[in-house]
C-alpha cells in the first residue's frame, strides 16, 4: 500500500463516522432498533417555498451549467440583506461575503489559505473537533484554551494574554456554543475583538446556530470597526433545515475573503445554481417560520431533559441551540454512561469527550429527533429495573 502523507497521521477518523458504523451494525442483528439521539442533523424539513423554489429551479436550461466561485450575485446581495436585517450589520455582497458549500468547509479553506507549518492556532475545549482536525492538516499546532462552567463556558482571556502568543495566527470561537449551548453578549464580542488585534489574531467566530432556541441572536460583525481581525462563519443548515444542502458563508474584510477565495477556487467548481435560488429564498423567510420551528425544539427539549435527569445528569436549561448539554453523575464519566445507554437500552448520546477532555465528566443530547424517540428511550430506561444512574 502506497503510504499515506504525514499531515493526515494521527487525525483519527471523524467520531460519528465510526459510530454510525457501529450503530448500524446493532441494527442489523435482530435487536431492538438503535434510538440515535446523538447527532445533529435536522430532522424537520426546510420551509415549504424554499423546496418548491429548488425544484423549480432545476428545470431551468442553465441549472446544471458550472457557477462562479463566488457565487451568483443575488445570493451574495441575499446574504448582505440578512445580515444587515437580523444584526444591523453593513456588508458589501461584491467583495465582503462569499458562499461556501457548508461552514464545515470554511473552517478547512480559513485554516489552509492562513495557517503555515510552525504557526499556532487557539481552539476552544470542548468545541467543535473540525477546528482542530483543520489546523493540524494545514500544519500548525493546535494550542487548546479551556472553557469552564463557572465562566459561563467563555474563554479567560486574561489568562490567554499571560501566556506568548507570538505564534498564534487563529483563534476559533462559537457562540451560540456547540456543544454547550452558552451565549455571549456584544461586549464580550467585543473585547474578543480586541484581543484579536492587539495580538494580530484573526478571530473566528462559527455561528450556524443563531436562530435555534435562542430569543436573541447576535453576530460578532456587531462590534466596531472589528475588520480585519474578526471573521464569521453563518450557515443555513441549522437554521432552516438545510443541512444536506449543503449552503453556507463567510463573511470579513475584502481581504481575507481574497485569500479564502485563492484556496477555495481550486477545491470546487462552484455551488449548484438552483441551491443558490433555494438559499435566497430561505434567507427571506419571515422570522414566524424559526418560531414555529422552536416550538417543536422547545417539546423535544423538555423530553430530553427528562430523559437525561432520568440517568442521574444535571443541565443548565437556559442554554441554547439544537442540543443539551448534561453533566452526568458523580463517579462515571461521559464515555461510561454514553456506552452503557447504548449497551444496555440501545440509546445513543453523544459523550462529551469528543469535543476536548474538558467535555470527559458531560454527554450531549441532540434535538433532530421526532417526539415520540425521546419518549422511547425514557419508556425503555423506566422499564428497566437494573438502571444504574
């Protein structure tokens, strides 16, 4: 076998890739089916006109034509429109935002167009494995800053400024927070700004869950004279259900979006015309749409706190987004009671160790399951008399 490139030895294989393996292998031996409350890919669909604006749209002669790499010009103004409606934000759609085939993607074309074998790059823990996995494949070093409870799940920049930051290129952050599901405020955004310039850092901030239980959505693009040192990541995923569609942006300083662009143009050939025609219109859809879509999340949210109250877990219920975070009991860690549901009840949620061993004592329950999956898994753990919690 041809030996493969230094830069992929060590990166594990993604976790949930693993795990499904295994998920589905349970599935096949005649057993009770595996109840996967443990990854978050939406369940619902997207709104109803943004389905039949796709499917309209790729009966058009030029739908299958390759697209420019940054996008057709309404997606871009669409983009601009959003932010400037949602956050009062002032983007210029010509040079200021570029599409992206997902956020996912962007974190690798941020981390390859930037970072150079010897740089560092802060990542938070826990937080998004991607973030890391990126950093590593471009060649830098991965340089993690704990997030703890007890500050609210943000980084101690006090103690970040403490240490030689010399190297630091990168500093990734994500708020609403994945996978604690804790907020932040436009002063904290700020200072993160700050940070990021007085150190000359670009500050990265990951945000595809803006809308997803959360009354009040913010963009880190609302602080003041932010550009160059502050870029965001915003996706369509989440926030309307689309995310096998595959749509999402960066938006920063003409610049950065030049050098993003440098990578990016020679990795695709650009995004499906009628997908850009579906994301424009997702992107006008009245707030009343993510409400009501809430309102499903918010019932599934309470049926997964129960469930995890169940097993002897503690959850701060004012958290955000498409998950909950718990913290499990006393004398086990995530991995064990992870494993446990899912040997013993055929129940998978996500334990918290993935994101960073500061993720080891917690487990996360995803929301993309219907109603009645929730109440399953909490029917098979009440009828079980040997729960150990």
């Amino acid at each position: 076998m041809i030996k493969e490139a230094q830069r992929i030895q060590g990166i594990e294989q993604y976790y949930f890739a693993q795990k499904l393996g295994q998920i589905k292998q349970m599935d096949s031996d005649g057993g009770q089916k595996v109840l996967n409350l443990g990854i978050g890919s939406p369940d619902l669909l997207p709104p109803k006109n943004v389905i039949e604006t796709m499917n309209k749209a790729a009966n058009k002669s030029d739908a299958n034509k390759y697209q420019s790499y940054t996008g057709i010009d309404e997606i871009r103004q669409e983009l601009s429109n959003w932010y400037k409606h949602y956050f009062e934000v002032t983007l210029d759609p010509t040079s200021e935002i570029l599409p992206l085939l997902g956020s996912k993607e962007g974190v690798m074309h941020i981390s390859m167009a930037f970072l150079s074998e010897g740089d560092e790059v802060l990542v938070p823990n826990p937080g998004y494995p991607a973030y890391a996995t990126c950093a590593k494949i471009a060649g830098a070093s991965v340089i993690a800053f704990e997030l703890k409870q007890s500050l609210g799940w943000k980084p101690d920049l006090d103690k970040l400024k403490s240490k030689d930051l010399s190297k630091v290129k990168i500093m990734w952050i994500n708020y609403p927070n994945m996978p604690t599901g804790a907020t932040v405020d436009v002063s904290f955004y700020q200072e993160l700004a700050d940070f990021g310039r007085d150190n000359q850092i670009l500050i990265c901030n990951d945000n595809p869950y803006s809308f997803i239980l959360n009354d009040n959505p913010i963009s880190i693009l609302q602080v003041k004279q932010a550009f160059p040192w502050v870029l965001e990541l915003s996706s369509l995923s989440k926030n309307y259900n689309m995310a096998g569609w595959r749509i999402g942006a960066v938006s920063a300083h003409k610049d950065i979006i030049k050098s993003i662009l440098k990578f990016k143009s020679n990795m695709d050939s650009g995004m499906y015309k009628p997908l850009q025609i579906a994301a424009i219109e997702a992107l006008k859809t009245p707030i009343v749409w993510n409400k009501s879509n809430n309102e499903v999340y918010l019932m599934r949210k309470k049926s997964a706190i129960k469930l995890l109250e169940k097993v002897g877990c503690t959850i701060e219920a004012s958290h955000v987004g498409m998950f909950v975070w718990a913290k499990v009991p006393n004398g086990k860690d995530g991995n064990q009671l992870s494993n446990y549901l899912l040997d013993q009840f055929r129940i998978f949620i996500t334990p918290g160790f993935i994101f960073g061993d500061a993720g080891n004592d917690y487990i996360r329950i995803s929301l993309c399951s219907p109603e009645d999956v929730f109440l399953e898994a909490l029917n098979r753990i009440n009828n079980n008399k040997n729960l150990v919690a």
